[in-house]
C-alpha cells in the first residue's frame, strides 16, 4: 500500500498533477459511497453527468438537440468560470485574496446591459464593445480595492466584501426601479445583437448555442501564463505576493503592484461578469450575487493557481454542477449531491500540502527500509566470509 | 425609533457574538473565513433538532427553542473541528480552508435538508420551518423613553448573547487560558517555550469560534428568517468578519462595529416607511452600513494591526 502510494504520488515534479487527481478519486469514491447507500448506482450516476455535460452520447435526444448541443452549452456555462478562476489566480499570486469576483462580475455586467445590451447597436460593434467595456469596468472595481489596499491599509477581504454588497443593492435598486421585466422580475433582456453567445443557433439541422466567450477564456489562460512566467510584470507581482518586505529591498514599487495585480484580477473578473449575463443568460436577477465568483476560488484553488491546471479543474467542476440537473432527473438522485462532492473534491485539495508531505516521509521511510536491509545483506555476507576463513 | 433600536439590536447581536467567535479564532493565530459556513451549519443542526422534536412538546411549548440553540452550538463547534483540523493538522492555507468549508456547508446543509425532509417528513421541502421566537418585554425598565427600547420586545436569545458574550470577554482578557490564546496569535514559539501545547489552544479557538457562530446562526433562522433554508448564507458571516477587523480584533469595538451596522440597517429600513417611499428603494438605503464601513475604514485602517502570527501555519522546528 505504502509502496503503490509513493509510486503513484512520489515524483516531486509532477505532484502538482497528481496530488489533485488524487483527490479528485478520493471524493468520487466518497460520492459513490454516498450514492451507493442511498440505494443508486453511483455509476450510473456520474454517467449522468457526463451525459449532461455532452460528453457521453444519452439515450435519447428532444428534436435538434444531441450530444453537440449539449457539448456547446456546457462550454457556455465554462466560460465564465474559466475567466472568474483565472481573476482569482492572479490576485493569489500576487498575494491578494479577491472574494469580491461576484461583485465585480455584477458590475461590469450591468454596466455593459445598461450601456450596450439596450442600445441597439449592431452586432459587429456591440460585441466588441461588450468585452471592451465589460474589462474597463471591472478592472476600475479591482483597481479600486488595490487602491484602497495600498493607500489606506483596507484589507481586500473587507472592502471587496463591502463593494459586493453594495454593489449587489445599488444594481438591485437600479433593475427594480428602471429595467425591471414585469413577468420575469429579472432585468430586460440585452439584445440580441450584444449577446456574447449565439444561441438557438440553426446549425444544419441542430440548434445550438455558441459561447464565442470560450476561445477568448482559453487564450487568456495562456496569456497570464505569459506574463507570470515571462515578463517582468509578472516577476514582480509574484514577488510582491511572496514578500512583500523581500520586494522593497529589491526596489520594487508594492503598491504600484498591489494596484496592477487588483487591475488584472478585476479586468479578468469583468470578463467573467458579461460571458455570464450577456452570454449565458442575458439578464440580471436583481439582489443575487453569482456563486460563480465564490466556487471560483475554490476551482483556482484545484488547479493550484496554475492558469493551464485552471483550464481542467474548472472543466471538471464545471461538468459536476452542469450535468447534475440531469443527473438529477435521471437517477432521481437530489442535484445538491453534486455540490457535495465537488465540496469534497476541493476539501481533499486543500490538503495537498499534508498529502505531498506525508507522500515524502513515506518514500523516505521506505528508502531508509531500503538501506537497512542491504546493509544486514552485506553484514551477512561479511558474516559468512569470516565463517569461511 | 423605537423600532430602529429594537430591530437594531436583535440583528446586531447575533452579528456580534459570531464576529466574538472569529476573534478567538484570529486571535489564536487561524484566520476564521468559515465563520458564514459555521454559522450555516449550525443553523441547521439547531433546526433539524428543532423539527424533529417539535411534536414531543405542546404547540407553545419553547423547549424546542432552546434545544435548537443547544445544538446549535453543538453543530457549529463540531463542524468547526473540519476547519481546526484542516489549518492545524493537515496544515492547509487558512484562507482556502475558510472558503472551502463556506462551500461544503451550503452544499452539504441544502442535500441535507432535502432528504432529511423527503425521509422524515415525506415531503422534498429545502427547509425547516421554524417561525419566529417568541418576544420578551421588561416590564418597568421598558418603561424608561428611548432607552427603554433596549428592553421592549427582545428576543430571548438576545439575552443569552449579552450572557455569553460577557463570558466570553472575561475568559479572553482576564484568564490564564486567554491570555495563552492572545499569546498563541503573536508570538506561539513563546508559547511553545512556556510549556503550553499551541495546537491545543488553536483547537479549542477555532471550536469556541464554531460554537458561537452557531448561536448566531439559530438566532438568524428564529427571527429574520423564520426558517432554515439556503437563505441562510446571506453574508453574514462575512460581514461579522468586517465587524472585527473594524474592531481590530478586540471585543469591545467590535460590538461599536456590529451596532453601527445593525442600527445603519434598522434605521434604513425605518427612513424608507416614514418617507413612504417604494419598497425597492429600501435596497438603496441597505447600503448604509456598508458605505459607512468603508468610509471610516479610510479613516481608521491606519491603526490596524492584524494578530503577527494571523495565517501562519505553527512550525515547531522554526524557532
């Protein structure tokens, strides 16, 4: 057992890999044990999921819907939790902790409802705008609490705490008084024109919803893994994030990278807010704050704030919460399971450091196993050799 | 204005001894963001007792009130021990820890709540109902004006709140253990050096921290709510963390902190019906409390001095 582990889990390299696998399969096979005594076939189940997510072909399909279609709208509820991970990823490494990503994403999506989602605008400026203004408004939210931060001493957990809440009112007071939709009673719908996701697109002979959001998710994954890994912008926010005393020695400037890290987080925060109200639903329930900006924290948290390991684990918590509707309705199962394992999922995670710590006292306890026993090997063999003189 | 001292309070205090909980906690070195989960998952246990006991009793009866709270208290310190043992034991980073737990409670109390009722009761309800607690009026003292409001129409968990608060104030700034716990948050190698087991302190910080959250989270399900259900995880948690880095993690002006936003909400609410102006726009005066916190935390933030040792992990070899 001890030697299976530290195989599986013991190349220090590649623990940032395995470690999280690991427990991810923990937490499944505590979710089929869940599932399994409350008489379901867990398997089934996480088929389910995957079917859900259109990842695995279902039984049947409604008229122009199939596996695609539901591939398509997975990859629209992805996008904004892909950005909103991604905001929270370089906040942590540049020390900050930004809970406010549902504030931030709130505001940016109103702003860009208000200013383009009613303006008639035609589709090929409105989009473009979309984002542009979605970015600006969110980092100016970011900014602010970098700002607050480094000029006041505000801890960032309160003041982004503060910002959602109000935010969250004001913007509630706004819809209700302004824009409300008397039979949805959220905020009218943006028009189409600005939508960042097609939907109900003909394709062929299916219909189905295409989040342009996507691409540009995954090409900004790879663009903060540019700037952490090859500019100096990202050197000294990382810096900054480790120590901040070790970075004034070195004579960088903290609070000009407190401010910036704030800006970034919130820009890409502000991408998670329109690929969420102008893609994915097109309106805005006034007085909720999207829990997307809270599980995104833990999503980042998963992927180890690695921008390339935040592309699979939002991937894989997004199947759970996406597919288990169908889950849901298909094994009769209650949906709320599958926040329960994704909790568990990020539980074990968080233990990663206690799991890589425990993996190398067990490798070193076998190796030190190891030597004993060659040595009492060539005492023995000294032992007969003196035997034989 | 009576009203605003009345509803003022019974939503400050709970605030109050939840934001006394993360204190202990912060103080003692762990940094508390569990508090909203804590707090939930107490408000579920209380409730889940509440309900399953209802029928043992007369229909007036408030022994289930008080059982509620008692196992309230039970469930936040019990699921505050996932947080101790996950920042101490399995020395994970404090503020994922905090997160983490926030999520797996919401989680687990909705799937909890779902099939406890669809078992028990045989009905797929995502709550418990509870109603609202009865209200107690000092007679003679609530006679005296304006002031007399403090003693009209409370709660009677109101009551146990100021109790155990008191207590509470007394163990951290008056005993040997509290004087540890402080220790613990500033410096715990001196700790370690006196002889005192830091883990163990820590330990117990985060289950007191759990078990108060709990009181605050039953307070909230017996009078703003009238219920346990998903609603429960408003924020409140978060703001009561606020509360204490408003307060600078001492007692006394976190309470100042906490009355400020109960009565900055109480008192909204009040201006929004005598200017009888629509209900929504009691959404704009909500973020009184809030634009107040941020305002004088420009002000005040300076001072603020954060326990040293707030998020370390304790490594013994360090020293």
């Amino acid at each position: 057992m001890k030697k299976l582990i530290v195989k599986l889990l013991g190349n220090e390299k590649r623990q940032s890999m395995t470690i999280p696998i690991f427990a991810i399969l923990v937490s499944l096979v505590a979710g089929a044990v869940v599932l399994g005594l409350l008489g379901k076939n867990p398997l089934s189940a996480y088929m389910n999921l995957l079917q859900g997510s259109g990842l695995w072909p279902k039984a049947s399909y409604a008229g122009g819907k199939n596996m695609l279609t539901d591939f398509t709208s997975f990859l629209n509820a992805l996008t904004p939790m892909l950005f909103a991970s991604l905001a929270v990823a370089v906040a942590l490494k540049g020390g900050l902790f930004n809970i406010g990503i549902s504030g931030q994403m709130l505001c940016a999506g109103f702003v860009t409802t208000v200013v383009i989602g009613y303006s008639g605008l035609s589709s090929g400026i409105a989009k473009p705008l979309v984002l542009l203004l979605g970015i600006v408004t969110g980092a100016l939210v970011g900014g602010l609490v970098g700002w607050l931060k480094f000029k006041f001493n505000i801890n960032e957990v309160v003041s982004t705490i503060m910002i959602n809440y109000i935010a969250q009112y004001v913007i509630s007071f706004c819809i209700n008084t302004f824009y409300v939709n008397p039979v949805s009673r959220q905020s009218n719908p943006v028009s189409k024109a600005a939508r960042l996701t097609l939907m109900e697109t003909q394709v062929g002979d299916l219909k189905m919803d295409i989040p342009l959001g996507i691409i540009l998710a995954v090409i900004a994954a790879f663009i903060i893994r540019f700037l952490f890994n090859k500019t100096k912008l990202g050197y000294e926010i990382k810096t900054v994030g480790s120590s901040i005393t070790a970075a004034r020695y070195a004579g960088i400037s903290v609070g000009r990278n407190m401010v910036l890290t704030m800006v970034i987080s919130g820009a890409l925060a502000g991408l998670a807010g329109v690929t969420y109200y102008l893609g994915y639903f097109g309106s805005i329930q006034p007085k909720v704050l999207p829990s997307t900006g809270f599980d995104a924290i833990a999503v980042s948290l998963l992927g180890n704030s690695n921008p390339i390991g935040i592309i699979f684990s939002s991937f894989l918590i997004t199947i759970i919460s996406k597919g288990s509707t169908y889950m849901s309705s298909a094994a009769g199962v209650e949906a709320e399971i599958a926040s329960v394992i994704t909790g568990l999922i990020l539980l074990f995670s968080a233990c990663s450091a206690y799991i890589a710590y425990k993996v190398k006292r067990a490798k070193s306890s076998l190796e030190e196993e190891k030597i004993l026993q060659e040595k009492e090997k060539t005492n023995d063999r000294a032992d007969s050799g003196k035997g034989a003189e | 204005m009576d009203n605003i001292i009345i509803d003022g309070l019974s939503f400050a205090l709970p605030l109050f001894i939840m934001a006394i909980g993360g204190i202990y906690s912060e103080k003692s070195g762990i940094t508390n963001l569990a508090l909203e989960g804590l707090q939930g998952f107490g408000a579920f246990t209380g409730a889940l007792v509440a309900v399953l006991t209802a029928s043992w009793f007369s229909g007036g009866s408030q022994i289930p009130f008080y059982l509620a709270i008692l196992f309230a208290v039970l469930g936040g310190a019990l699921y505050s021990l996932l947080h101790a043992l996950l920042c101490i034991k399995f020395k994970a980073n404090q503020v994922i820890s905090g997160v983490v737990i926030n999520i797996l409670a919401t989680a687990l109390t909705a799937f909890l709540t779902k099939q406890i009722n669809s078992a028990v009761f045989g009905s797929p309800s995502d709550k418990f109902v509870l109603g609202v607690s009865n209200r107690i009026t000092v007679p003679g003292l609530s006679q005296i004006p304006v002031l007399g409001a403090v003693f009209t129409n409370i709660y009677p968990f109101e009551i146990i709140i100021v109790v155990v608060a008191f207590i509470a104030w007394y163990v951290l700034y008056k005993t040997r253990f509290g004087l540890h716990l402080r220790a613990c948050g500033d410096n715990p190698h001196a700790v370690d050096a006196a002889g005192i087991d830091v883990s163990r302190v820590r330990f117990i910080a985060v289950m007191v921290s759990g078990a108060l959250s709990g009181i605050a989270g039953i307070s909230f399900a017996y009078s703003i709510s009238a219920n346990f259900s998903g609603n429960i995880y408003v924020g409140y948690g978060y703001l009561s963390i606020a509360a204490l880095i408003f307060g600078n993690w001492t007692i006394l002006p976190t309470l100042g902190a906490c009355l400020l936003f109960g009565f900055a909400k109480s008192g909204g609410y009040e201006i929004v019906k005598m200017l009888k102006m629509p209900s929504s726009y009691s959404d704009l005066v909500m973020i009184l409390p809030y634009v107040l916190t941020l305002l004088l935390l420009i002000f005040f933030s300076k001072h603020n001095k954060s326990p040293r040792a707030l998020g370390e992990i304790y490594d013994k070899g360090k020293r």
